[in-house]
C-alpha cells in the first residue's frame, strides 16, 4: 500500500455528456440500423442471421470505445429489466396460481405447484392432487423454500413483491435510456477501477449483505421460529410487528437489552439469534437461519472494509496497476516484465474483462450447484428430491456455459483487442509463445485420461461378459479407493472440532458425521465413496481436460496458426479458407468455442447422471423406525 500527498492524487469527479445521442423511434423501427450492409435491407436469409448475430456486436459497429462501453452499461440496465420481469412472473405465479399458503401449514405432506393445466381437449389429466385438496403441475423450481426461508407467510406479500418487481424493471428501462440517450458517463468514468471497486466491495457486496442480514434478523428469523415451532401461519405477526423490541425479545431474550452488549463489546449475549452451530435444522433439513444470518452479518463486515482498500480521492489505499505491475520477477509464473500492461488490456478491452469474469462467474456456480445439496440453504428443500436434481442440473449447466463463453470472449480479445506491439515479454506474450508447449501437453494429458479412465470400464465389460467378477474393479474385487478422496473428507468432518470447538456439528454431513431425516425421507447422511466413484471421477477429469483443451487452443491460436497465420484479419469467425490451404476447416476462433461446447455437454452430461446415480444409490431414500435407511434405488 503507498501513502502519497492528496494533490498529486486525480480527483475522483462524475462527468457526464448531456444528450450526446438522440433519441429517435425512426431509428429503432429500421432493422440493422446499426450497420450500414444490413441497414440496406435483405437480400438472401443471411440478413436474418446477422440481424441477431450482430446487434449486440457493438465493436462491429463503432470503433468508439466510450460509444462501445455506454452501450454496453445501456445493455445491462435492459438485461436487469427483463430479469426483474421474470421474476415478478415467478411471484406473481406464487401469489396468483400457487397453494404457497396451503404447503405452509403442512410442507412435509403437501406437495408445491404453481400451475393449473386449463381442461381444454383433455389435458386436465395434467393436473394431479398434490394434497391440501389441491390439483395442479407439481413445481421442481425450489421457490417456495426459498420463499419460506425470506419470512413470506401468505399470497399478498407475495404480490407486493411481484409489483415491486415490475416497478423495478421500470426503472432499470427508464436508467438504460436515460444513461445512454440523456447523460452518458465518459470514458473515464469506466476506466476508474479504484473507485468501481470500492463501490462494488462496500455498497454492493457489503451494503447488500448488511440489509439481507437485517431483514434475515428482523423477520425471517421470528417467523421461521414460529413455523418451525407449528404456529398456522395466518396467526403469525405481520413482518413490521417484530420491529417491536418487546414482540422480538419472546422469542430472542437478547433483545431487551438493545444495543449495550454491543457497544460493550459483551457481543456473546447476541448468540440466540447470531448462531455458529454447523449442520442442519433437524426441523426442516435446511442450514440453521441463526447461522445463515450471522454468516451475511459477518460477509458484511468484511466487504465493507475491502470497500476501503483501493485509493482515490485520498493519498492512501491500493492502486490497482501497482499491484498487478508487482507480480514480476518470478522465474516460471511471473518471467521477464510479469503482469505490465494487463492493467492497460483489462481497462480497455471489454472482452478481456468479461472472459476473467465469465471464467470465475462459471466456476463459482459450479460450486454452487455442490453446496445446495450437501448443504441445502433453505427450509424443506432437502427432502424434494426432483428440486434437488433440478437445481443441481441447472446450476451446472450455467456454470458450464458460462466458462464456454470465457473461451469464446478471450478468443474475440485476441484477435479484436490485442496488440503484440505492447505486449512484449509479459506473462500474455510468454504464455502465447510457449502456446505449442502448452497445448500439447494438454494433449498428452487429455490422451492419457481417455484411455485409461475410459480403458477401466472396458476391462470391466470384457471381465463381466467372460464371467469373472472377481477380476473386475470394484469395492468387492479388485479395489482402487479414492484414498485422497477419503482423506479430504475425513479433515473436513473433523476440522470444526479442532478450529471451532464450539460448533456441534460439521460444516456438510456429506462429510461424514449422522444422518439427517425429515418426515421420513433422508435430508442429506455421509456421502461414501469408493471404487466406482474413483472411476467416474476420472472421466469427468478427461472430459473437463478436453473441454479445457479445444477452449485454450481457441485463444492461443487465435490471431495465427502455422496453416493460417493471417488469422487476426480473418477475424473471429470465417468458414474454410480456400483451396491450397488444406486442413483449414473448423479452425475459426469461433469453432473452437463451438467444438468446445460439444465437450462441455458431454463433460455435464455424464456428471449429471452420475449425481442422479450416485445420490438415487447412496444417499436419497426412507428411514425406517429402527433407523434402517431403503435408497431410492
């Protein structure tokens, strides 16, 4: 961190352009207004698929790069609205066509549904008697755990919340015009990274966090206590009733006492509602609200406090092109002059930018799509096991798409954005001189999973069909433990003991430690791995490598190749390049990302259907009264 007198420091000002783009309904009624080919009108179906393809295209259409970003800032205003319409629909749905109040009063016996086939031409039979003497579509979408857990208790908050989703998408529109048509921040104003950040930490992360945590305190909290303890929801308070401390300290004693323990520092009388147990409410099979609520409490804190990291108007903080330009010097990761000029690439090259963000964005919902079921956040989630294998499936196809387009937009930064002339001898330029290097190892290592991890099924199929079990892998011949595996596990469900003795119970029971049941059904129990897990672990290594293969060559290669090397003014996409040039189809940096996807579904394909196996086989099913538990398969 450096320290450095004020007024060297550039002030941090908003500057805007007033009215630097008018607004004309003209314009937006002329197809391909943007571009001056397809403005003309068509000529063969091509038009049509340039239409789509190339009006979000906006590099092809100005070189402006501060025209560029204040179309894209006008982009994410509008993407907001369609996403705060949608959700309006899913709430409007819960409030309108659901029997949320019905599941309420019995979520272990009635089933949730939001949909009502109308009987036209016999399709009434859709509908089936989810109890409660209701007949719907049973829903797999998870929203009424998650409304539960937000402290909805009947169909009009939900309506609120649907009207107060419309009139949210009306602002966004209204700030995607206004931003772009009436006052347009400069390009400056995109460039400054300290001031984003410290934003983005402290308001949006933190700021975020801090008021989820509120509401999390001061209304989910005492109502799901209620629920949970069997009050009927119509006789549950009104969410501004437990804004009375006298209401609040019935249920949370620590109330009465306001705010002395805090500025005490006695923050331990606090603990009846800011919670560390570990595990899952045995009531519901959801992680405890009281630690969920202590979690963002305390994500709060530390965002807020990264929010004062970077330095702008005031002579102290980071700078973010100091600390990149630090990484230097480091013989294998950081060679020759390390990170300079990567604050330059990311400051303007949107692309560069959003393939970083894409990649993390991905990888961050793959982890997301393991946490909802080993630690299933909302109440009575755990036991809906088709929501359980929706979520799953939707979260890792997100997450699978998301890192394809990492690939597809570092493959555009390389060949629209980049410029080798600046980047001599930095970690980017050696990173693409040793491209043949790291592509082929990539590709020995791609062949060596393929066939042995594909070759081990083989050997079980010839083992199977000659008769001879004894010789097949597996946990009852011959075994190949995943002994690092267990080992792993094994920490996890023993760490909390040591670091945090006073949790009761571990972080995931997927871990290891007891079974968790609720009404009968299996919530989450140890999650046992053996052979055929060791197995299936490695083809998912083989189709993630090749994945990651055919992406990272799409980048390396994108600008030149030895059979192409004029690639950079091909562009992006461009079909096989003529006679004399053989084995120049399919080379585009577009068919990369294309040939990728391919990888991606397959890679998601088979992880799916091992998580339904494996969770179907292991862990989902009934327990017993004498606590044997019978797996759904």
């Amino acid at each position: 961190m450096t320290i450095s007198p004020p007024e060297k420091e550039a002030k941090v000002k908003v500057t805007v352009d007033k009215d630097p783009v008018p607004t004309s309904f003209e314009k937006w009624g002329k197809p391909g207004h943007f571009d001056r080919t397809l403005a003309r009108g068509p000529k063969t179906t091509t038009w049509i698929w340039n239409l789509h393809a190339d009006a979000h295209d906006f590099d092809s259409q100005t070189s402006d790069l501060e025209d560029v970003s204040r179309k894209i800032f006008s982009a994410h205003f509008g993407h907001l609205a369609v996403i705060f319409v949608w959700l309006s629909g899913m709430y409007f749905h819960g409030a309108r066509f659901s029997n949320y109040e019905a599941w309420l009063t019995d979520p272990t016996a009635i089933k949730p549904s939001a949909q009502v086939v109308w009987p036209i031409v016999g399709q009434g039979i859709l509908n089936a008697d989810v109890g409660g003497g209701f007949h719907g579509i049973q829903i797999t979408s998870g929203l009424f755990y998650l409304w539960r857990a937000s402290g909805f208790t009947n169909s009009y908050q939900l309506y609120c919340t649907a009207i107060g989703g419309l009139v949210m998408a009306g602002l966004m529109l209204f700030a995607g015009w206004f931003h772009y048509h009436k006052k347009a921040p400069k390009l400056e104003w995109f460039q400054n990274v300290e001031s984003m950040m410290n934003h983005h930490l402290a308001g949006l992360l933190g700021l975020g966090s801090l008021s989820w945590a509120g509401h999390q305190i001061h209304v989910s909290l005492p109502v799901n206590k209620l629920l949970d303890a069997g009050v009927a929801p119509k006789d549950i308070p009104l969410p501004h009733e437990f804004l009375d401390p006298a209401k609040m300290a019935e249920l949370y004693p620590s109330f009465a006492q306001g705010l002395t323990p805090f500025f005490t520092l006695n923050w331990g009388v606090y603990s009846d509602f800011l919670t560390f147990k570990g595990g899952l409410n045995p009531v519901t099979g959801g992680l405890w609200l009281s630690d969920t609520a202590h979690h963002h409490l305390a994500i709060a804190v530390l965002f807020i406090i990264a929010g004062h990291m970077y330095r702008t108007n005031w002579g102290i903080g980071h700078s973010m092109k100091e600390i990149l330009e630090g990484h230097k010097g480091d013989p294998i990761l950081f060679g020759g002059e390390g990170h300079k000029g990567l604050y330059e690439i990311l400051t303007t090259s949107w692309h560069a930018q959003l393939a970083v963000n894409l990649a993390l964005l991905g990888s961050l919902t793959i982890i997301v799509a393991h946490h909802m079921y080993a630690m299933p956040p909302y109440p009575y989630q755990a036991i809906d096991y088709g929501t359980q294998l929706s979520l799953f499936t939707h979260h890792m196809w997100i997450g699978g798409f998301l890192i394809v387009g990492a690939g597809a937009h570092g493959a555009i930064f390389m060949v629209r954005d980049y410029d080798p002339a600046k980047n001599v001898n930095n970690v980017l330029d050696r990173m693409i001189r040793s491209r043949d290097a790291i592509i082929s190892h990539l590709n020995w290592v791609c062949i060596f999973l393929g066939f042995h991890s594909f070759g081990l099924y083989i050997h079980n199929d010839t083992m199977r069909a000659l008769g001879r079990p004894q010789d097949m892998f597996s946990d009852q011949a011959i075994q190949l433990q995943p002994i690092f595996a267990q080992w792993i596990q094994n920490l996890h469900f023993l760490a909390p003991g040591g670091t945090a003795p006073y949790v009761g119970a571990p972080a995931s029971y997927a871990f290891g430690g007891e079974t968790v049941a609720v009404a009968g059904k299996v919530a989450i129990m140890p999650i046992t791995l053996g052979t055929a897990d060791f197995m299936v672990h490695h083809i998912h290594a083989f189709t993630i490598h090749v994945t990651v293969l055919i992406l990272l060559k799409g980048v390396l290669y994108a600008r030149n190749s030895r059979l192409i090397p004029d690639k950079s003014n091909l562009g992006f996409r461009f079909p096989c390049d003529g006679p004399g040039r053989g084995g120049t189809c399919q080379v585009s940096g577009w068919d990369h990302v294309f040939l990728g996807l391919f990888w991606m579904y397959n890679s998601l394909s088979i992880v799916i259907f091992h998580f339904s196996w494996k969770m179907q086989s292991d862990v989902w099913g009934t327990i017993a009264p004498d606590g044997s538990i019978s797996h759904v398969t």
